[in-house]
C-alpha cells in the first residue's frame, strides 16, 4: 500500500505540472520546507501550551513573537525557512536548533564517499551537484576528522585474551612528507579468536620494517590485553620474527607458502617454469615433514645447481615453512598462506586505488579505518570447519587454552 494516496500523488503532480526528476526535487523541497515550519509552529505551541489562534487557552506570560529568517541546507538543496519566536526567548526549537545552518544528512555523505575511494575532487562535485553548494578540500578534511577519535579509540580498545591465529602483512602506499612523496607500509593485524571469528587488531603506518618497529606493534596489542597468541602466519616479515619471540616466546610461526614460491619463481626460467613449480608442490603438498624433506632432497638434486638461490631459500626458512605439517588438513588449509589478511588488503585496494598520493598519514588511516569498518561489518560467523579445527588446537595447545574453551 502506497504512503501516499494515489489521488493525492495526482494532485501533487498536477499542481506542480512535474515533468522530469528535477521537478519533483523541487516539489519535496517545498513539501520538505513547509513541513518543517509546521512541526516549527507546533513546538511553539507546545512550548506556549495553545495553539496560534487559540488565546482563550493561554495561561502564560509569554506570546509569540513574530519569526526570525533563516537559511538551512538541506537534502534538497537550501531552503528558507521563518523560525517562530517567543517574547521571553525560552523557545529552543528542536527540529532545527537555533545555531544549525545544515540540517542534511552531509556529513554522512560525505564519510559514505570517502569511505568508497572518492576523490576529494569528485567528493566536491557530487556535493555541488546534490546540495547546490561548494564543499571546499578544508570542508571535507573537517567533516572526515571527526572520525578520528573514533579511530584512536578502535586502536586502543581492548582485545580478546587468546588468539588462535594471527595474520600479519603489509600494504604500500605513496605518502606526502616533509614535501616529499615516500612509500609507506600499512602494517595489519589480522587475528581469529577461540570462537572462529576474525577481527582486524590494529593497523599500523610506518616507513621501515624492523625488529624494533614490530616489537613496538606487538607490545601494543600485548598491552590491550592479548596474553597468548598459538600460531602466527606472516609472510617472511622483517624483523618479525624476533620481535615475536620477544613478546610471545611460544607462538608457533609459519611462513606464508604461497609467498615462498613467488619468491622462489622469480628466479626461474620461463621455459623451466611449469616443470618447477609442479615439482615445488610435492614439497608443500606432502603427507608429512618427513616425506617434504625427502621431496626437498630430490628437488634440490634436480634443481640446485641450476637454481641455488631458489633453492636456498627454502632451506634457509625450512623451520618456519613446515611448521603447518604437523597439524591435520583443516588447520593447514587456514595457517599455510597470508590469504585471509590478503583478501582484506584486495578490500582496501578497491576504495584506495583512486588516491595515488595521500597528502599525510592521517589521511591514509582515515580511509583505511572507514574501508576495514564496511568489511569487517560482514565477519560475524565463524570460520569453515572452526568446531573441528577449535578440536585440534585443543589437543595441541591443551594447557595454555583450556580455561578460555566453554
């Protein structure tokens, strides 16, 4: 059933002759406009206790004391509007308060687009064209740093006392500074919790990867409350891996596989390529250490005189490569590559490609922080396979999760 009666929208429409979209813009201005000095009106009266031509009910020193202009922006572009005054002065309208210039929905519009990549430029235009005014560059600044406490606090909030496992990566961006434009990493945490739900802990803007940088993240997160992280799944970081051990000494590490054979690849040959990629996977696709070990043995035999630095490589990390062996398939599946925090980067990637160059860091955290809102928003449920898997790292890490496991 329609809201508006179907004789009534006939009216409507011929007594505002509407033609094209634009008229009936200009028609809910005025229905807009004229309903606001009525409910304007009707909180005088409430305010007075009668009504404009009731005096017989008037039990009140104060009347009514003609109108005040006023200019608003509005969904609908500026409307005039005559504010109702009071003798006294007492009356404070609700529905447009008396210092409000803007009763529009700007500022969430706004956010909205920046949040989806716009552009300042194509933020002002689009505000131009649906509110008729110009959004200065300083306008849009303002209006988004009012996120920024929300930020701060989502950064410092506290965190779950146990993490099952933890992803950390990077995504890089060009960054305005000192008049320079410097390429800056986003360092982010992913973590997924005893009840099989993945959560964004922190995103960290930074310059350069370092024991040091890393240790600083890692107390942080340590210091809102995480007190034990089983596994963490990081993609050959530096300067990661001591700072883990530092922070939490029994955290298992495991070296994201897919970005070892990209690394390992990008040594080969092209018409070598297939062949060595496909004996690669006897290794990482084997039963157990054991039968990887072997798989390595014969592939270095075949390989490691062509290719030693390809090779090395997985010698070099193999403790950290193998890490995943020892657990069964479903858990392998989560911890042997980045993806999960890669698939949260491809997020980000869509609604930052716009930006070449981001004029600060606090400008980059802002669209980070509204784009990982909008993705996180869709994690409310657990994991695939998370009861099997939760089984599992029971039975492997028994002692340090039993008390947080109902």
């Amino acid at each position: 059933m329609p809201i508006i009666p179907k004789d009534q929208l006939r009216a409507l429409i011929k007594e505002y002759k509407l033609k094209d979209a634009k008229d009936i813009q200009e028609m809910l201005k005025d229905i807009f406009g004229d309903t606001l000095k009525e409910m304007l009106e009707a909180e005088l009266d409430h305010e007075l206790g009668y009504s404009k031509y009731d005096y017989k009910s008037k039990e009140t020193e104060n009347s009514r004391n003609g109108y005040s202009k006023k200019k608003v922006k509005s969904d609908y572009g500026e409307i005039n509007l005559k504010i109702p005054r009071d003798r006294e002065g007492e009356f404070e309208p609700v529905v447009v308060k008396k210092n409000q210039r803007d009763i529009s929905s700007i500022e969430d519009q706004v956010l909205s687009m920046y949040a989806r990549g716009m552009t300042t430029r194509d933020i002002e235009s689009h505000i131009e064209n649906l509110y008729g005014f110009e959004a200065s560059p300083e306008l849009i600044s303002r209006i988004t740093d009012k996120i920024l406490p929300l930020i701060n606090d989502w950064q410092n909030r506290s965190l779950k006392e146990v993490y099952a496992i933890v992803f950390m990566d990077a995504i890089h961006y060009k960054v305005r500074q000192d008049g320079r434009i410097i390429s800056k990493a986003a360092y982010t945490i992913l973590g997924i919790d005893l009840d099989g739900v993945k959560d964004i802990l922190g995103i960290y803007i930074g310059e350069n990867e370092s024991a040091k940088f890393w240790l600083s993240v890692i107390n942080e997160i340590k210091n809102r409350g995480v007190k034990d992280i089983l596994i963490a799944s990081v993609d050959g970081l530096s300067g990661f891996n001591e700072a883990i051990k530092a922070a939490y000494p029994d955290t298992e590490i495991q070296r994201c596989i897919i970005h070892q054979i990209r690394n390992s690849t990008k040594f080969i040959s092209y018409k070598d390529l297939k062949a060595f990629t496909k004996d690669l996977k006897e290794i990482y696709k084997a039963a157990s250490e054991e039968a990887a070990l072997v798989a390595l043995d014969k592939f270095d035999d075949k390989w490691g005189k062509k290719y030693p630095l390809a090779i090395k490589s997985w010698k070099t990390n193999w403790a950290e490569l193998a890490t995943f062996f020892k657990y069964p398939d479903e858990l392998r599946k989560v911890i042997y590559t980045t993806n999960a925090v890669e698939n949260y980067h491809r997020s980000l990637r869509k609604v930052t490609k716009a930006k070449s160059v981001f004029p600060n860091d606090s400008s980059l955290m802002k669209i980070l922080y509204l784009a990982t809102m909008e993705v996180t928003k869709k994690w409310t449920g657990r994991m695939k396979d998370w009861s099997v898997i939760l089984s599992q790292l029971n039975i492997y890490f028994k002692e340090r999760i039993e008390s947080y496991v109902v």
